[in-house]
C-alpha cells in the first residue's frame, strides 16, 4: 500500500473518539468484556477505541495499520516499546527480541482478542511495565477483524460463552486463515507475513480456542511440529521453553499440556483403555509450522472452549503472561536460537551433503505413553438465544494413560536442492510472485547458464476430488533423472543457501505435501509423462544472475 494511503489510515486511526459513551479519560479503562460483565465480545470499533484511549495514558504505545481486509478494513498493529518505536530498523537498533503475538484469527474464538487488551493495559499503565526493558512487543489484537464482526449466537453455538455471541470462523472470502499460509490468498495472510518479513519476531504467539475434545485443561498449546524445521530450535522449544511455562502455569492454579484431539472411544467397563492423544498436523499451511519453517520461535495457544468466556480470558491471560515474562528472562538465549537457526540453514545448504526434506509423514508416539487429563462436561441455557452450551464441569478430571502422538516424524524424504531453476515463462510468473511474497530472494540470470541438475518425471498426478478452501489438493508421483539443461537468461534461480531456504524448499520441491503444487500453482505444466518445470540444482555452480525486488 502507497505511504499516503498509509498515513490517511494512520490519521483516521488516531482521530477516532477517545472514549465511548460514559466513559472519561480519567475513569477505568474497560474493554468490552469487562463492560458488559463477559456477556460480549469487542466489536472492531471497540478494539480501536481501547488502544486509542491506552496510547493517550502512555508514550510507549505507538499504532499503525500493517493492511487491510477483504471487506477493507485497516488491521491494527499495535508496538509497545521503551523507549518507544515506529519501525523495525529501531527494533533492529534497540537488540531486544520482538515477541508478536496475534489473536482472532479465528473469529469465534475471541479470548485472546480480550486478553491482549487486558495485557497491553498491564504492559503499558501498570505491573508489567519491566517487561519493556529486554521486550518489543508486537500486537495484532483483531486479525480477522472481516470475521469479527457478524457477531451472533448461532456462531459457535456449543462454546460457553460469550452469550452475547461472536464472529465465525473464516474471513469475508469464507477462508480459514489459519490454512492459507501457503497460499496467501487472502489479503489479510498477505499484510501478515509482509509484517513477519519487515519485522521478523523472534517468536510468535498465536491465539485459539479448543472445538473439540472434552479434555481436563485449561489451555493446551503447541509448537512448531514439521520436522523439516531447524532441530535446534524445536527441541530448545520442547526441552526448555515448554516445560518452563508449564511450570509457571502451574504455579498460577492453571493446567496445560500439549494441543491434541483424543482418538478412539472410551472403553466400555471392564475393557482396555484403546484411545490415544493425537496433535493436529505437520503441514505448514497452519501458522505454527509455517513460522517454524521460517526459522522462528512460535506458539500456539488453546484456551478451552467449555470454561466459561471470563476463565479462558484469563487462562490466556496469564498464558500470555508467562510467555512474556520468559522471554524476557532469555531474551539473549531467544535471539541466540533464531540467529542460530538461519546460520545453520545457510550453511547446511552449502555442505557437501545437501540437507533432507520430508514429502511424506505419519504421526509419532513418545515412547511411553502419558497421563492425560479426560475431562467432564454438562449443559447450560444461553440466557440470551436459548440454546444449549457445553459446559465445563470444575476440577472433575481423570488422568488416563493413553499414548500420545505429539511428534511428526518424515516416513520418507528427498535431498534438498543447493538450488531451483525455472524459467522465465508466464505460467511460472504465480510461482516467482508468491516466493517473493514470502520473503524467499528470488534471482534472475543475467546470462544464459549450462548446467547439470536433476529434473522430475511426472508419472502420475493424484488430484482430490474434495474442494478445500476453494482448491482441489495436488500430489505429484514420479522419479528424478539428471540431466544437462540450458537455462535462458532471465530464467530464475532460488538458492537455499539463505535464512527461509528451508521454506522455499518445501515450496518448490514437487513432492512435498503442502507446496506450490499442492496448491494448484502449476497445474498448467502437470501431466503424466511431463518434465516438472522446476528443476534442482546439487552441485556448485558459476552463476551469473541479479536479486529480484522483493
């Protein structure tokens, strides 16, 4: 978006009324749950009213639009930072992790959306203040603010609460967020990960309410789970980040553990215990594997949809909470993990044996199976529709052993390329768009080159007959032939010897479960018998070639 259009939106941002009917500069400041004694949720315009009242009780809070949405409204990033800052060069100056953390991208489950009001309050005018000293943090409060707003108590009808209702799901596209990763069909995914491009948080908090299992939890989380991520970083998350917070959460009076679903029914009196926990998926088109694969700490958090609105507000809370506060304590070890993380990307795609990445997995047990916490609902009256909600009952749990699938593991993977080659065709133009996008630096040969690499023989193309967020899901079959080619001048070069060379792997590579060819971006040049028009460089090469504009 041009500067000017920016700065219009910045001005109609911070020209709003400051305060809504009834209430002063001087009194309270209430977000829209705690106004209506949590019976409602935070319309958009709630939203942006709180922050412009809280920047107006501190100078540490700057606010910015970073986009906007399908039915065009401006996204709000709020930064809090001492000393305060507009941009992510100041970030950059300052040398403190930036922890961003997102809410609503779900917009029925809305606790995180009240949560970071709460948090931003205690950060900026209140007990939280110090966490500005080693922290710039980074809040998108209302992220699928399109969602958000047809607020209703047919959306989400089983959740406890809010009875006031609240937005659905998908954004006014009908897309799930939070499986266009990938794709970046929506102009919401696209603002999103130009922000993780300019400002590249060092870990990512992602804000979610559970649908599913009647579990003991308050909040079950997860981290990045595609196993083609930077081994470092997931197991300094699951071996010190993790079990830290669950610690801490523990000590606040909350219970946590790993997001799953249970699988299997519960045995009949007298029989073996058969069900197992199961995590969700490996596949990077969800924001917690995406992120990871771009070298990056994240976690995703589940608050429990059968407590009632005001608990999970304040499960998120303090999960939010305790995410802050060790990231403040670890602040040099977080930065530490991630710069360690993009060195060793680098330099992996330059060794003598390129790296691996999967294109097929299965789920994976730990080794010992794990007291997982079966929980007990009931049913209550919406006072306000009528309908029937589930409900929580309090501290009425079973700790039942049961295995738990909480990994991924690659059942089979394929050598990464040192680098991809395309041509500069116009079929191919979607492809170099949507690297780009990504952050991916993309060249282009500024003289023919001769080169030896493997190409892909397409043997079958498995397309699914389902429709799924509006694409029918590609899966390629075939074998790797080498080859001497030609490439023209102008033809494209992508080399993984960069930080997100990881992630453009498992873009361009033909095989992958949730790449580029998933996603129907070369659908044109995809037939039995066909050459894959993307070929893999494996060895060092002379090339002669430019960066493209991001």
């Amino acid at each position: 978006m041009k500067a000017a259009v920016f700065f219009s939106l910045f001005l109609s941002f911070v020209a709003m009324p400051a305060t809504s009917p009834g209430q002063s500069n001087d009194g309270p400041l209430l977000s829209r749950a705690e106004s209506s004694h949590y019976e409602e949720t935070s319309r958009y315009d709630d939203v942006l009213r709180f922050f412009n009242e809280l920047q107006q009780r501190s100078p540490l809070l700057r606010q910015q639009f970073f986009g906007r949405t399908q039915e065009g409204r401006a996204m709000p990033l709020l930064i809090l930072s001492d000393p305060p800052i507009s941009q992510p060069r100041e970030a950059r100056a300052l040398g403190k992790p930036v922890i961003f953390v997102m809410a609503n991208i779900h917009a029925g489950e809305v606790e995180g959306k009240e949560a970071m009001q709460h948090l931003a309050r205690r950060i900026l005018t209140g007990d939280l203040h110090a966490l500005l000293d080693k922290l710039i943090i980074l809040i998108a409060p209302d992220y699928n603010a399109d969602g958000n707003e047809p607020i209703s108590t047919t959306n989400r009808v089983a959740q406890n609460g809010p009875v006031g209702g609240v937005g659905h799901r998908e954004n006014a596209q009908g897309l799930d967020l939070n499986r266009d990763y990938i794709k970046m069909e929506a102009p919401e995914t696209r603002a999103l990960i130009a922000l993780f491009n300019a400002w590249d948080p060092h870990l990512t908090v992602d804000l979610h309410t559970t649908d599913g299992s009647y579990h003991g939890y308050h909040l079950t989380y997860s981290i990045p789970l595609n196993p083609s991520a930077n081994p470092g970083l997931i197991a300094w998350s699951r071996d010190q980040m993790m079990p830290a917070l669950t610690e801490a959460m523990a000590k606040d009076g909350f219970r946590t553990y790993y997001y799953g679903n249970f699988e299997g029914s519960a045995p009949a009196p007298g029989q073996p215990e058969t069900r197992t926990w199961n995590a969700f998926s490996q596949q990077p088109r969800v924001g917690q594997n995406y992120i990871g694969l771009r070298n990056r700490l994240t976690i995703l958090s589940e608050a429990y949809s059968y407590l009632d609105f005001h608990d999970r507000i304040e499960v998120t809370s303090a999960f939010v909470e305790e995410i802050l506060k060790f990231s403040a304590a670890h602040a040099d070890e977080i930065r530490q993990i991630t710069d360690r993380a993009d060195q060793e990307t680098i330099a992996n795609a330059r060794a003598s044996q390129p790296p691996q990445i999967g294109v097929e997995y299965e789920p994976k047990a730990l080794p010992q199976k794990v007291r997982v916490l079966v929980g007990q609902v009931t049913n209550a009256v919406n006072p306000r529709s009528g309908g029937s909600m589930t409900v929580v009952v309090k501290d009425q749990f079973t700790a039942v052993p049961m295995l738990d699938y909480e990994f991924f593991a690659a059942t089979r993977s394929v050598p990464q390329g040192r680098a991809y080659l395309f041509p500069p065709e116009a079929r191919l133009r979607a492809v170099t768009e949507k690297l780009l996008a990504h952050g991916i630096a993309v060249e282009e040969l500024t003289a023919p080159l001769t080169v030896g690499v493997e190409n892909f023989i397409i043997t079958h193309v498995n397309t699914n007959s389902r429709s799924f967020q509006g694409h029918h899901e590609v899966q390629l079959a075939g074998q790797f032939h080498e080859e001497t080619v030609t490439f023209p001048e102008g033809s494209r070069l992508v080399r993984t010897s960069q930080p997100l060379g990881t992630l453009a792997a498992y873009l361009l590579e033909p095989e992958t479960d949730d790449g580029l060819v998933t996603w129907n971006f070369l659908d044109p040049c995809l037939a039995p018998g066909k050459v894959y028009p993307i070929s893999k460089l494996k060895t060092d090469a002379r090339i002669s070639a430019r960066l493209l504009p991001p």
